[in-house]
C-alpha cells in the first residue's frame, strides 16, 4: 500500500472515530420545568413513575412503547387499563418501580438502570437526579402541554418526525371539530364528575367540554385542578348531559334517588369516558379523540356521519403503531375493558 493510501485510510479511520465519539457523547435536554439533564445521545430504555398510564401514552405517541422497563402501578393494574399490555405488551410482565403514594421506589429504578426517567411530580425529579438518575419532569396544566410533552419525547428518542406527526393530528382533529361547530347554536349543559364524591377532579375537562361544543357547569375560571360542589349546586345545574369515568359510577348515578331529578339522568343521557391507554376524561395522549368522542354525542346530528371507530382505528395505528380491531375499539369506546382486552 503507499504511503498516500495509507494517510487517506488512516485519515478515514480518524473521521470515523470522532463520528463515533460524537453519537455516543451525552446529550443535554431542557425539561418543562426548565432543568437541564443529561441523557445518553441513544435512550434505549425509559422508566415512568407517578402517573405512569398518562406518561406510558405519551411514550406511545412516538410510538416507542418497547423502550418502557417498568410495569404498572397497583392502582392501575385493574382491567380498565388493560390496553396498556396491548400498547406495550412486555410491560405486562415487568415490575412496578414506586410506592403505593406513587413516589419513585429507588432501589428497583437503579437496578433497572434506565436512560431516562419520566415523572410529573416535580419533587420526584429533584430526588431522582440527586441519586444520579437522569429524570425528566413534564407538566400538563393547559391542553397545549401534551404537544410539548410529546415534542420534548421526540427529542429524548431522536423522534422529532413522529412528535410532529402527533402535533399536526391534533391540531388537525382540532380544527375539524371546530368547523363543523361553527354553526351550532345551543350547547348542552354538561358535567364530567365523580358522583361518589361530587368532584370534579379534572381541569382538562373544562377544555374538551367546550371544545366539543358543551358547556361544562363547573367552568368558572377555575385554575385548581379539583373542583367539589355541594348536591344543592349540583341540582340547580340540572346538566343534560353527565359523564362518569366508570361503568360502575354510572350505575351508582342511575340508583342514587337524590339524582333521579336531574335532566340527564332522566334523559338517560349518562355517559362512559372511553379508556384506551389511559381514561380519555382526564390527561391524556388521546386528548383528540376525546373531543371528537364528546362533540358525536354532545351533536349527534352535527357529527352524524364520523365514524368513530374508524377515527380511533387510524389515530391508535399512526401514532401508536398498534393495530385493533374493530371489537377492541369498540370495547375502548364502551369505557375500557372489564375483563382481558380482546385480541386482534
């Protein structure tokens, strides 16, 4: 070989090793509460704690799922959340890594070593970082937040493509809803609540109330995330239209005498929240399809040819990468599952 060869090969070799430092350098990323972490330049596993089925659907968005090393809760691990072992069915197997209170358990989330840590509880990212575990806070107070969330998720598995595909979904479903509302003139009085403690524990709510073209009774510029009312108030309401996040709250509403006066109970306008990865009432990556769910019932006839199903079907295949059945979306739509989900 001459010596011109051997200096362009070994120059190539020098290129190729810096290439390399370069991928495996750490990178740095800004959480949502503006902290700077550290995480691998390639994040192959993820760990989420607190509320972990809101967090697992937002890995789900950019359709990373598989990265999850951690199983649900014990609050979660009912039947209502079933979809989370068809999202990401190896979780179905893995440990839960926190607390019944939902603070991080330590000792399991360094044994698992993950790249990064998802949590929404401020004081558990502090703790986690300050045992050398690169932990991410993600807020969610305002609907827009979920696309932040998700853009941030983009960034930590170098899914930037797949983030914006989320974002332009949701703008994209958005701006349907609004346009066929556009001339819709009476809206329906409608509350999202638990009938067991007469909250409503769900600031999200007042927004997919209202942008699915109802009025929701408990909206009065409230900025806590909980809101209880006495069953006088409730009563001088009188909603149209209620909505429970549980096949069970709905029959307790339908027995309960003291509801029997109120319109929608006589009505039987009581509704179930679906519930895939997570309840579609509360935070959540299915944010969209709430909204599209509640304006087909709020308006019926506005909303008469949508194909629900059809909606849920291609929102859970683009963004999720999970394909079900017609009968799984149905089951999702009809509250969540109440046994094992059914197969594809």
């Amino acid at each position: 070989m001459s010596l011109q060869k051997l200096r362009r090969l070994t120059g190539l070799l020098l290129l190729l090793c810096l290439a390399l430092q370069a991928a495996a350098a750490p990178r740095v990323l800004e959480d949502m509460a503006g902290d700077q972490v550290a995480v691998p330049a390639r994040v192959e596993r993820v760990a989420t704690v607190g509320a972990v089925p809101v967090l697992n659907g937002l890995v789900f968005a950019v359709g990373e799922g598989r990265r999850i090393v951690n199983g649900l809760p014990e609050f979660a691990r009912k039947p209502r959340w079933g979809y989370q072992a068809v999202f990401a069915p190896h979780t179905a197997r893995l440990p839960s890594m926190q607390n019944a209170d939902r603070t991080p358990r330590l000792e399991a989330l360094l044994g698992a070593a993950p790249d990064a840590v998802l949590t929404m509880d401020r004081a558990s990212a502090d703790a986690l970082r300050r045992a050398g575990l690169p932990a991410l806070y993600l807020a969610w107070r305002q609907p827009e937040d979920v696309k932040t969330a998700v853009r941030l998720l983009g960034r930590l598995f170098d899914r930037p493509q797949a983030a914006e595909r989320y974002a332009e979904r949701f703008d994209r479903m958005l701006t349907g809803v609004a346009a066929r509302l556009r001339d819709v003139r009476t809206r329906p009085r409608v509350l999202y609540f638990s009938p067991k403690t007469l909250t409503q524990p769900h600031l999200v709510a007042e927004w997919w109330i209202g942008a699915a073209g109802g009025d929701s009774v408990t909206d009065d510029g409230r900025s806590l995330e909980s809101r209880s009312f006495t069953l006088e108030q409730l009563l001088a309401w009188d909603p149209e239209i209620l909505i429970v996040s549980g096949h069970d709250e709905a029959e307790a509403v339908r027995r309960e005498p003291r509801f029997a006066g109120i319109r929608a109970v006589r009505a039987g306008r009581i509704l179930v929240a679906p519930c895939g990865a997570h309840t579609w009432g509360n935070r959540t990556a299915e944010q969209p399809l709430t909204v599209l769910w509640a304006a087909k019932h709020f308006h019926p006839e506005t909303f008469g040819d949508v194909d629900l199903v059809a909606e849920t079907q291609a929102f859970y295949r683009d963004l999720f990468g999970t394909a079900l059945s017609a009968a799984q979306v149905r089951e999702i739509l009809d509250g969540g599952p109440q046994g094992v989900p059914t197969g594809n």
